[in-house]
C-alpha cells in the first residue's frame, strides 16, 4: 500500500514559490528514490515521514528545543528520514542530492537557530534518532558512541559500569552527541580536561558521495575538521569513539547565590581574576538572572556561584578560603555526590534516580535566542554593575547568563589543535540566553539579547570578537541561501567561530565536498 502511494507520488511534481520565481520540484522524484533504494515496504513506513504522515508531526518535533522553529511559518521539511541503517543514510545522501533537496542532518535537536531542522529551501531532515547506541569498554577506557545517542545516556551508560570514568562533555543532558562533538563541547569536566572533540579518537562518516569513513580512511585533515569544526559540513557522523576520563569516585558541588544587594558585582568582579587560575580539578560558573528580592515586589539580580571540584568537601573548603575568601563558601553550600549525579545537580534536575538522564523530555522547551562571547580581560566592577542591571528590564524575566571559567587544561591545548580556537588567554565564556513564551513578541525579546550583546562588546574578545559556535548565532552572518558564497563573506561569521583555523576548514571542504552538498547558513563553503 505504502509502495503504491509512493509511486503515485513520484508522478506528482510540487510547484512551489521560491523569492518570487515559481520553480518545479520533483518531490515524487526523490521518494521514488528512497523507496526504491529501501525496497521493503515495512521498512520504508519506520523510516519515511512524508508530511501526509499521521506521524510526521510528532517525528518532527520530537527533538526540537526550541519552540521559536516549531509555529506554523516555520518552513518544514518535504520529509523526515529516520534511516535505520547506514545503508539508509547513503541513500537519503544520494537521492537528495539527485533530486535537488538539501539535507539537514539531526542527532539531538539543540541548535539553537535551528538549523538541523528548517531550511528556507526545498529540503529533508535525516533525523538520527534510532542511531543511538552507546557501547562502553571501561578495560581499554574508551566508548562507541552513535550521533543520536543523547550526552545523557553516554555518561548512563558509562556509570552504569564505573563510578571511575566519565566523559569531559556538556551539562545538558539531553543534547545530542553528533551535533555537540562536531562543534567542540564544553562542560563542568572543561578546566581539567578539555573539550568533549579533544577526546575523539575514530569516527564512522557518510561523505557527500556516500562513502562511509573512519579516521584512516577519511585521512587526518577531515578527521581535524569534523571534531569542532561544525556537523551538516562535511558529512553524516554516525558514529564517534571516545577516550573516557578518570574520575574520583566522590565530587563535591556547591552553589553559593548572592544578589546586587550583597554585594553580587563585587564577587563577579572579584571572581574574574582567581577562577581560570584555580586548580583544574576546580570548575566554578557564575549564572546570572532576575530572582525575587527580599522586600516584597521588588526584583534584584543574582548571581549563582556555583561549581564542581574533583575532591571531597575537606580539600575544597580550605582551598576556596585561601583561593577566594570573599565568596564565603561554607560546607552547608556543598553536597558530595558521584560525578554522574553532578550532571543533573547542573542541570537542576533530582540527583536521584540517576536513570532520569534517559529521559530526553526531560527538561522544558521553550522559544530562545542566544549569543556567546569569550573574554579575555576581566570587567571593570561598573561594567559588571551596568551589565547585571540590564537584567532588571522586563524582557529578562526569563534570561540566563552562564559564565564559565576557562584556564587549566583549556589553556594548555594550542589553538590550531583542533578547529574549537577558544584557548590559551580565556577568562570565560558567557552564554547569553533569553527565552519567552508569547511568540507574538518575540521581537522584544531579541532586541534585548542584541542590546545586552552591545552592552558587552567593550568588554568581550576582539578582532574578531570570538563566539561559540555551537551556540550558533545567525546575527553573526550568513551565507547565501542559493548560490555560491565567498570565501570573505563567509569569513564575516567564519572567523569569530574559528579564527585562523576557518581558512584550513575552507581547504579541506573545497576537497572533500566541492559541490557544497552539506550546506546550511552557517556551514563552511568550499572555495
Ligand atoms: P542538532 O541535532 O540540532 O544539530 C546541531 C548541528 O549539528 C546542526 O547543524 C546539525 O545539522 C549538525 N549535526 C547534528 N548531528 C550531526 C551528525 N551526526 N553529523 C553531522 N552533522 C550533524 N554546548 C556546550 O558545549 N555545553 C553545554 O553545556 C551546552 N548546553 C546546552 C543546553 C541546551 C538546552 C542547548 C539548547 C544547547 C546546549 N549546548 C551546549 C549547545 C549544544 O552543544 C549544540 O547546540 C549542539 O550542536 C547540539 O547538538 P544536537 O545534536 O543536540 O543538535
């Protein structure tokens, strides 16, 4: 029956409007193909969703978090493919590309414009959610890790066999492994260990001519580029191998909140100078939001001093009085834990029960806008005031800013190591993030991230201002949506990413994709 409706469907020719030119698309076309190439009609209803599909809503918004890309203007894909096999995945790859939809690829749903799932062209999603195995080998300490797999049921699997491994990725524990290691990974195990990309040992890739490659066959430079140098570039990842990280059995948390009126901006200040230089076994953050004050009706702004140190609570009470006195940490702001379980103390989740980082609904969703920046000078305690006062307007109600202290391992790993260059010199990284639920209004909002972004351009990395591209910011520039794009417009967004490194990821695209198949707004062209 599937089979018949397809093959009707390939004499069909959908006529859509692009830029006021009306174009034919041979949408039939391109399912002919893929159910050709599939052939069992049992398997081809798992893993086509066309949008005539009961399913093809649900499929599709799954994995979305962020709601700003799931109202009824967001363009949608003409399909979703859910390959359940990476002979799937070569098909998808080979009939798009016969067919002329662009693919956008989808391992977790986090990024946060939005990009693995909305295209303002004719396109199809490959969504790698049944690609999602983890396989843990605690004797050679390493893991086989699908792209679809979330971070939560890698560092699952890992505890599950050991409390003395872990894995230096990031703190939400929904996202997914093939967008948050092809774009660098930075978490509460970043001072000690490095990026979440530093760790990639062997991948499993389907290239633009449907070869499937590991890290001999594909050669190092590609093997360079993909560890942070952005997915939907250079290929589908199906698959990564990574070196698991030694852990102590016991890790101590701790959370110490102060707002404007006790002093908050004097400790951010203070802060500034002491964090990057304490020991790596030591992360602290500072996240920053609109909270109650004390006297009723009235807001404040507070900053959350929070942190993980690889120890127990005796060695780091010392150490932070000696380190940072002004913070007053006191053993009742501390809670000894696993590591695994400090991953959902992060990300505000119960510690208990541990299997909670299976649940990938388990955190709300909600429209956001966010931007990043890396600084390499500490603020003046005015700049902090003015900065911390911005989140006192109205359109903050529901805006974070997660500061996170960079040194230790970070600086020690050369910037051209891998494509991620935020090294040696950072400070911190700031991620500014505001979130609303009235979609109507999302203006406000957006010109609020903007204004606040102004606000730290004195302040933030310069020439070029540098940013976190797995937060991608399409404010930054984009490239053409047909079309060729030049290398110099590229650089506009390219360089803030990547500093020097985006020249090398232009040379090796120009050789393993010249016909710029895997594109998106942000992807890196070929010359
Ligand atoms: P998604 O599936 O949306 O993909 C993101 C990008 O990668 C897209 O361009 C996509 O096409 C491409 N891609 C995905 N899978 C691919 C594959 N298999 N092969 C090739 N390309 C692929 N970051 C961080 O460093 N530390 C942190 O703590 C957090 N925390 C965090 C929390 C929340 C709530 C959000 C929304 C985001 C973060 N991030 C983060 C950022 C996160 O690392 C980033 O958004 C990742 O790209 C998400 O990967 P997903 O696979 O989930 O996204």
């Amino acid at each position: 029956m599937k089979v018949l409706q397809l093959s009707v469907l390939s004499f069909l020719i959908v006529i859509l409007s692009l830029n006021g030119a009306t174009l034919a698309h041979p949408y039939g076309d391109f399912l002919h193909c893929l159910s050709l190439r599939i052939s069992n009609s049992s398997t081809i209803s798992k893993v086509i969703y066309t949008q005539n599909n009961p399913s093809y809503s649900s499929v599709l918004n799954a994995s979305i978090h962020n709601t700003r890309f799931a109202t009824p203007t967001t363009p949608k894909p003409y399909a979703i493919i859910t390959p359940l096999k990476t002979s799937h995945v070569q098909s998808t790859i080979y009939c798009s590309k016969n067919h002329g939809f662009q693919l956008r690829i989808r391992s977790g749903g986090h990024d946060v414009e939005g990009v693995s799932y909305v295209s303002q062209v004719p396109f199809v999603v490959l969504d790698l959610v049944n690609f999602r195995d983890v396989k843990v080998d605690t004797k050679n300490e390493v893991a086989w890790v699908q792209s679809g797999a979330t971070t939560g049921e890698l560092y699952y699997g890992i505890a599950s066999k050991t409390q003395t491994l872990g894995f230096p990725a990031g703190i939400c524990h929904t996202i997914g492994i093939g967008g948050h290691l092809s774009g660098g990974g930075f978490g509460i195990l970043g001072r000690k260990y490095g990026l979440a990309a530093d760790h990639v040992i062997d991948v499993k890739l389907v290239d633009a001519n449907g070869r499937v490659l590991n890290r001999k066959s594909m050669g190092e430079e590609l093997f360079w580029a993909i560890r942070g140098g952005g997915g939907n570039t250079f290929g589908v990842v199906l698959a990564w191998k990574v070196k698991l990280v030694p852990v102590p059995p016991v890790v101590t948390v701790f959370t110490v909140n102060k707002n404007l009126e006790q002093n908050a901006t004097k400790i951010f200040h203070r802060w500034q100078y002491i964090a990057h230089k304490l020991p790596n076994e030591l992360f602290t953050a500072v996240w920053v939001m609109k909270v109650n004050s004390s006297q009723v009706g009235k807001k404040t702004v507070q900053a959350g001093f929070r942190g993980m140190f690889l120890g127990g609570v005796d060695e780091l009470i010392p150490l932070i009085q000696h380190e940072f006195p002004e913070l007053g940490l006191a053993k009742e702001n501390c809670t000894q834990m696993s590591w695994v379980q400090s991953i959902l103390y992060f990300g505000g989740l119960p510690i208990q029960p541990v299997n909670i980082l299976l649940n990938r609904s388990a955190l709300p969703v909600s429209s956001l806008k966010a931007k990043t920046d890396f600084v390499r000078e500490p603020m003046s305690e005015t700049g902090i005031e003015g900065f911390m006062n911005m989140f006192l307007e109205e359109e903050a109600d529901f805006a974070i800013t997660m500061i996170e202290a960079f040194g230790g391992r970070m600086d020690e790993i050369r910037e051209n190591e891998l494509p991620y260059p935020h090294r040696a010199g950072i400070l911190f990284e700031s991620t500014y993030i505001v979130q609303w639920t009235n979609e109507a209004e999302a203006g406000r909002y957006i010109s609020w991230i903007r204004r606040l972004y102004s606000y730290m351009a004195s302040y933030a990395s310069k020439s070029p201002r540098e940013a976190y591209y797995n937060y991608k910011d399409l404010d930054l520039g984009t490239n053409n949506i047909v079309g060729y794009t030049s290398y110099e417009q590229a650089s506009v967004w390219g360089l803030k990413y990547f500093k020097n490194n985006f020249k090398r990821l232009v040379q090796i695209k120009t050789k393993v994709d010249p016909m710029n198949f895997f594109r998106n707004e942000q992807s890196t062209p070929p010359l």
